[in-house]
C-alpha cells in the first residue's frame, strides 16, 4: 500500500506526510493507545490509512476538499480494505462540522488555516487527546528564510510563523515540537506531559 500510494504522490506532486513524520505519529497513536482520530486534509488517504494500519480498533474520520483528491483517496481506501476503519467526508474543513469526541486531530490541510481548523475543532478533543500539526518547517524554509524564493513560499512561511505563535501564546494548551519529517507540533491541554 505504501509505496503505490507515495509513488503516485510523487508522480502527481501530491504533498503527503514525510515519511519519518507518519511512522513517529503512528508510534505515537500506538504508545498512547489513541482510537478516534479525526484528521484535517485526507489528500489521497495515505496518513488516514498509516493511521488506521496501526490497530483494527483505531477509527479515522479525513475531511477532504479536492474533489479529485477526495475520489482518489476513496479508491485508496476501499482498495486496501480501510474503508470499515475510515470515513472519509467531502468537504471544507472550514465549513464541516463534526460530532463526537476524538483523541487525535491531525491538521494536514491549508498552512493559512492552521489556527480557524485549530480554533473550529479543538471542541472535538477529548479531555486528554492531543492536536498534531505537520509541516511546520515547510521544507526548512521556515528556520531558514534565505532559502525562500518566491512571493507564495514567503506568504506560507509567514502563515505558519503566526501559527507558532498562536501556538506559544495559547493559555489552553501546551505544545512541543517534534523536529521529524517535516517539523510537527503536539499540543495538549493543560501545562504538563507525561
């Protein structure tokens, strides 16, 4: 499943989670025992079914807004047998609403958005889940902005510092920042982890 699906990313330069990014995350679903996750930018399923491979009790809802991406990752799912583990919503995160209680939100969506899908969903999480965000390095562009080339990349490397900063000021939750993949945040409620 793997290599097909990060072989047609490549091929139809579809960003989806480094591959040291996804096997931290899935170890982390695994250590903490996490079962309900709801993630934010299914682009062709490849995270939401990393997710689920990690236990048949892990259940995943994606919410995708490309329509393409969306019929894709549909494919995806039902071809490897994912789709009793994942719900997959066509849609703008912005404007969907979900139900229930999760113990991971991943955001893996528009880096301009990171704190409305921050803001919109955080009233999904269980008391003791946690908010993880990928791609808060873009491509080391943001700890380095000499490396910044165009007006777009400028633009997204501002968006994802006032996220860093919406994140180091949140009195709600506490964020660490895991320095694999692509650069991602882990954030709880409350001021400790265990």
């Amino acid at each position: 499943m793997t290599e097909e699906l990060e072989l047609y990313a490549k091929e139809n330069k579809v960003p989806i989670m480094q591959k040291d990014g996804i096997l931290y995350l899935c170890n982390y679903i695994k250590e903490h025992k996490l079962e309900r996750i709801l993630e934010i930018g299914s682009a062709i399923g490849y995270s939401a079914m990393m997710m689920a491979s990690v236990s048949l009790s892990i259940k995943v809802t994606t919410i995708e807004k490309d329509i393409n991406r969306y019929e894709i990752a549909c494919n995806y799912i039902k071809k490897y047998h994912y789709d009793k583990q994942i719900e997959i919503i066509y849609g703008d995160a912005s404007e969907v609403d979900v139900t229930g209680k999760f113990d991971l939100i991943f955001i893996d969506a528009a880096k301009g958005k990171n704190t409305l899908f921050f803001e919109k969903f955080k009233n999904n999480l269980s008391d003791d889940g946690v908010i993880v965000t990928d791609n808060l390095g873009f491509h080391g562009l943001v700890k380095d902005e000499k490396l910044i080339m165009t007006k777009n990349q400028r633009g997204i490397v501002n968006k994802i510092k006032e996220y860093i900063n919406f994140l180091d000021n949140n009195k709600e939750f506490v964020t660490e920042y895991i320095e694999v993949g692509d650069v991602i945040s882990i954030s709880k409620r409350g001021n400790t982890y265990e």
